[in-house]
C-alpha cells in the first residue's frame, strides 16, 4: 500500500495490486482527494495565474483504517510505503490507524515504512515492494527488500522556480539557494526533505543537467529509471528518448506530477534511478 504521491500510472497499481490512500489538497475550505483532480492542466493554470498557493493535507487516520481494515479481516498483511515524514504527516496518520488496527485484534500485522522520498522515487519502492511480495517474500521480507532498495535510490529533480517551494514551506536545506541571481534554475534532491544539488541558468542547462544525470546512474549501476514532470511534456518526452539510448531500455514509467506535489514545486522535470 502507498499513497497518492508516487503518480503510478493506474494500470501499474492494480496489475501489481497496489492499494493507495489520497492526500488532499485545494483552495481555502474545497479541499479534495488527488485523483478528483482529471484535468491537470486546469489545475496548473490555476496554480500560476493565483495569488495564492492551495492547501495539501494528509491522509486522515479513517482514510487508512478504511484501507487496512478490509485486508486485515481477509488474512491479508500489509507493508504501507509513503512519503517522506518529512514533508507530510503522512506516516503519522498511518502509524495511529496501525495504533488502532491493533487494538482491534490485527497487532503486528501492518508495516508503515517512511519512504524518505517522495513522487517516483516513493514508486521505485512500492513497486520493489509489490515484486518481493509477488515473489511470495514474508513481511519482513519485503520490508527489508523496499530498505535495500532505499539504500540504492537516487532522485534528481529541476524546477523553473523556488517560488512554489518558498511559499509552501518545504524549501528545506534549499533555502541556501534563495537569493540568487534572477533566472537560476535550482537543481535538488529528494530525500527526507528537499536539498540543493546544484544551479544552473538557462532551460537548456537545466535539461542537459538532467541527461548527464541519467548517464551518470547509468554508470553507477542503477537498474531501474524514471522520468516525471509537471507541466513539461515536451521535455519529459525528449528525456525518455535520452534516457532510452543511455540505459537500452526505457523508464519504469513517465508520468506527471499531480497537485499535491505540483502545489509545492511547480513547474520542472524530475529524473531517478534505483540499483536493486
């Protein structure tokens, strides 16, 4: 089980039966489930053209428990990977609905494990995840088998604008980039929270940056890649292509950045790879 932030196609999560609680966000009171959102482009304009930044929240302790119960009651245990505690109370919402679960006679039986990442790279554990437990690995099994994989996982991400970042107050340790000359564009990681990387200033920087990136995981052994975006198709697209010729293969997926994630960081490309 994950949470909505991983942006796994959809087919993706029910062929590896994936289960997935939402994270909330929207504009003053209309707060509202991620995938209510279809139009993404709407949601995007929005984001730029106002003035001011929407809300996200995480998922409520019901919200999981009506996930865990039905499982739980089935025989089913359950391995619950999500976004960096860091930068969601995700984690902690699911730790109480355990809290509960238990209490209900089902102790032992679920396993929250804080991703320490977030968007693809928290997809590259959930899938690790799925695979160990389609391979018939115990609970403990897949729970070592997503802390390896964690071990081995690399997120790179450009984005046009710190903005995004400043105003929701999860700029992290990338607030040593602010300041900076106008048109920068910052170069981070995503870890237990947001870190600097590096500046570049043009697009096409920022993009060839993103390439040699790849290259670079390539030759480190990574195994596994990914492209994502929000708001940028185009270079998505170019990127897979750049991608595909480093590695002779193509990425576990492409897909974009939904409005959780596409609140707080904008416009810009994030690129990563796993070694399993």
């Amino acid at each position: 089980m994950t949470d909505s932030t991983t942006y796994l196609p959809r087919e993706m999560l029910e062929r590896s039966q994936i289960h997935e609680v939402s994270l909330y966000v929207g504009w003053e009171s209309d707060l509202r489930p991620e995938p209510e959102y279809e139009d993404l482009d709407a949601f995007y304009r929005r984001l730029h053209a106002s003035t001011q930044l929407p809300t996200t929240s995480q998922p409520s302790v019901g919200d999981f428990l009506a996930c865990y119960q039905p499982l739980l009651r089935a025989g089913v245990d359950v391995v619950s990977i999500h976004i960096a505690a860091g930068l969601s109370g995700t984690c902690q919402s699911a730790r109480e609905a355990v809290r509960i679960a238990a209490e209900e006679g089902h102790p032992g039986r679920v396993e929250v494990l804080d991703g320490e990442t977030g968007a693809g790279g928290l997809g590259c554990l959930v899938l690790l995840a799925a695979d160990a437990a389609a391979a018939g690995a115990s609970l403990a099994g897949v729970v070592e088998a997503v802390r390896r994989g964690r071990e081995g996982l690399d997120i790179w991400f450009c984005l046009d604008t710190l903005e995004y970042l400043r105003r929701g107050g999860r700029i992290g340790a990338a607030q040593a980039l602010l300041g900076t000359a106008l048109q920068v564009k910052p170069i981070l990681t995503f870890g237990t929270e947001i870190s600097p990387v590096g500046r570049v200033r043009t697009h096409r920087r920022a993009f060839e940056r993103m390439v040699a990136y790849l290259q670079e995981l390539h030759e480190r052994g990574a195994t596994d890649w990914i492209v994502q975006h929000a708001q940028e198709p185009a270079d998505a697209q170019r990127l897979v292509s750049e991608g595909t010729a480093i590695f002779g293969a193509g990425p576990l997926f492409c897909t974009q950045v939904g409005p959780v994630l596409g609140a707080h960081l904008g416009a810009g490309l994030l690129v990563g790879g796993m070694t399993r």
